[in-house]
C-alpha cells in the first residue's frame, strides 16, 4: 500500500518527506518499546509509535524502517523533523491512538510488521 493511502486512512498530517509518499508499505508495526522493534520488525515497515524522541528516529534508522507515524496527536520537535527530512524518513501523526491506527490498517489489508519468531 502507498504511504499516501496510509496518510489517508488515518487521516495523518505529513511531517517531513512529503515528496517521498509514493513509496510502497508492505508491512505495520505498533510499539511504544524499542527494544521489541529492534528485534521484532520487518525492515521497510512502517511503525506507528507514541514516542517522539531521537532515539524513534535512529532506532528507525537501524532497523531501516521505511516511516514512522506518531499516535494520539504526537508531534516530535523541529530538531528530530529536520533529522528525518535528511535521512529521507516521512514522519507523520494521526490523532488516532495506537490501537485504532493498528485496526484501520490491518483492515485495510495491510500485514504485521513483526518477524516470526517459532520455538523449535
């Protein structure tokens, strides 16, 4: 799904990167735990998150996330905006909470960003 249509159906305000919101989402991951993204998430996932701390941004950077959309209205600084805008991550917000902006997406079609992890 093209970011765009994300940014749509959660009815989000584009941040940064606005130029860049044709590119393709195959994947979603809900997380306010960093931790659980580093080790969890698909690379070129969206995360939806309610953190709006550097450490969203370089965690996005390591795992390479594709975007990141901030829940219950979060905003993060202008500093970590302009951080994005260079790296080319599109930041957006949804008024949405975390639960509702997970449920429009995955109604929508869209899969878990998270990786399978099976006990052997």
């Amino acid at each position: 799904m093209k970011l765009v249509k994300i940014k749509e159906l959660l009815d989000a305000e584009v941040l940064c990167c606005e130029d860049i919101l044709d590119m393709d989402i195959k994947a979603v991951c809900g997380s306010d735990l960093l931790s659980d993204v580093l080790a969890y998430t698909d690379v070129h996932a969206l995360l939806l998150t309610g953190l709006i701390n550097l450490q969203v941004i370089r965690t996005a950077e390591l795992v390479d996330l594709s975007a990141i959309c901030f829940v219950r209205g979060k905003k993060p600084d202008n500093s970590i905006i302009t951080i994005a805008g260079k790296m080319n991550l599109p930041l957006l917000c949804t008024r949405y909470h975390m639960y509702e902006a997970c449920g429009k997406l995955f109604l929508a079609g869209l899969a878990c960003g998270e990786k399978v992890i099976r006990e052997q």
